[in-house]
C-alpha cells in the first residue's frame, strides 16, 4: 500500500486547493499553528471542523484544538520508521478486535463527570444507589469502545471529507494500535493505515445515534435504474459525515433536504431506506 495519498504534502495541497479562493487569515494561521507546534494538520481540521468552513474560528479556538491534540497519545503513520512500517505490511497474525479509549464517544470531561456525581449523590443520598452512581462514573470516564475487523467506521480522510470505511485489520505495535482501514467502493490504493487512537476516527451512527457495526452492501443498478426511483435511499453526506433520507429523480439527480448532486456513486454513498435510520429492537450502545 502506498503512502502516498496520506503524506503531509499531499495534505496540505488539499487543503489549499479545498480552501483555495477563502481569503480569511486563519486559513494560513492554522497551517503555521500546525507547523510550530507539530501537530498534525489534518486532525487539527477534523477538531475545528465543521467551523473551518469557511474558517469562521477565531486564534483561541485553533489553540485549544491544538493544545488538546498534544493531550492526545496517537502516532501518525508517517512517524513510523521502516522497520515498524514492515511489521504492519507483513503481520501475520493480527488481533479481531480492540478496546480503545476513542476521541469520538465525546464523553463528558473529568470536571463535568465529577460535578454530575457530586449532583447526582446530593439528589440520592443512599449508599447503595451511591455505590451504583459510582460504577456508572467509571464507565463514563473509561469512554471505551470495541472495534473489531469488518466493522464500518466514520474517517476524515486526506481530502477533508468524512467517508465510510471497513476496519480491515488490527495490529499492534510497541508505539500505538494500527487498524488497516479501506474506503468504501474505492480502489483498495488507498487504503490506509491509522492509528486507533486518532481523532479522524468516529463511530458510524444512525440519525438515532446508535452505533451501526454492520455494512449492508447496496446492489448495483445494473439495467434496471426504474428501481432506484421507486426505492428509498439513505444518502452519506460526506461533507458532514451525516445520513439523510433521499430521493432521486429521472435525471439520476439526488436531492435531500440539504444538498442536490448529480455526483454520487450508488454503493458509496447510498444505503437503503432503514438501514440506517430505524432502530433496532435493542440498542446495541453497550
């Protein structure tokens, strides 16, 4: 797999290109920020996103993203040497899953945890519910979520856009966990190693906000496009990483409540109807 599509340089050309006629002054400062304090542009973006269209942050704003990354233990691929690169190409055995502490679940803060316990246990006053009270606050603030091989996943990729992608493989390494993630009906080019902890990975919700850990492959047209405008589809707004409901017209035009486009491919961008948007029987959070 080549590197390539993921280098900083070809990151950075994205994002002038993506950002090419905004004439705002951040667009230059969060490139500098990024650069004086080392921290990855890309996943700088993701924090600000989707307020960095077009860049309606201010200099504060871009500091803390880029303070509460260095809080962030996650390696980028590119940091790794050769010898640790072979490993991940050439790993045999791998693990089927992971507990990682994800930057998505968005948990809430230590302070809000503690002050939601003090709340809590004023309003009970009984040990035992006490006792309860106190499990429920470690597992908020473990924040921990499994991800497993064949599992579809939500990831910002190099172009700046969310896109649906299938954990492939898990390995781990002596400096961080590396899951082997492939993009949905893209060329398998651009696969792409990322570490489990990054920032650029969020959970694939439904509009309910439960976790979908299955992919159901949308069937081709094939001849029969007279079935597409009868059916119901759910569309992935890769600007906003989000599911809508859609519809499409006799000119293959694909509208939602927020976008039209006439650019979508069927087994990337499209689910049907339900799939991800009814929820099952028993939420599957935990």
């Amino acid at each position: 797999m080549s590197s390539d599509q993921t280098s900083r340089a070809t990151i950075l050309e994205n994002y002038n290109a993506r950002y090419e006629y905004s004439t705002n002054p951040m667009k230059e400062s969060i490139v500098q920020f990024c650069n004086s304090d080392k921290v990855d542009l890309l996943s700088t973006v993701v924090l600000l996103y989707p307020q960095s269209i077009p860049f309606n942050i201010d200099v504060a704003s871009a500091k803390s993203a880029i303070d509460l990354l260095k809080t962030i233990q996650c390696v980028e691929y590119e940091d790794l040497n050769d010898t640790e690169r072979n490993q991940l190409h050439q790993q045999t055995t791998d693990n089927t899953f992971i507990w990682v502490k994800l930057f998505d679940c968005n948990q809430p803060s230590a302070t809000e945890l503690t002050l939601l316990l003090s709340t809590l246990v004023d309003a009970c006053g009984h040990v035992l519910i006490f006792d309860l009270l106190k499990l429920i606050y470690g597992y908020l603030d473990a924040n921990v979520e499994k991800l497993h091989t064949n599992m579809p996943i939500d990831v910002f990729d190099s172009s700046l856009l969310w896109r649906t992608a299938i954990i492939k493989c898990i390995v781990s390494l002596e400096k961080d966990d590396f899951i082997r993630i492939h993009y949905v009906a893209w060329d398998c080019k651009y696969d792409e190693w990322i570490s489990a902890h990054s920032v650029r990975i969020r959970l694939l919700r439904n509009q309910n906000r439960q976790i979908v850990r299955d992919w159901v492959e949308v069937e081709e047209f094939g001849v029969l496009p007279d079935a597409l405008f009868k059916s119901e589809y759910d569309f992935h707004n890769c600007t906003t990483g989000t599911w809508e409901r859609c519809t499409i017209d006799e000119h293959m035009r694909l509208s939602t409540t927020s976008v039209l486009t006439t650019r979508w491919n069927a087994t990337r961008d499209l689910q049907p109807a339900g799939t991800l948007t009814a929820a099952p029987a028993v939420p599957n959070e935990f």
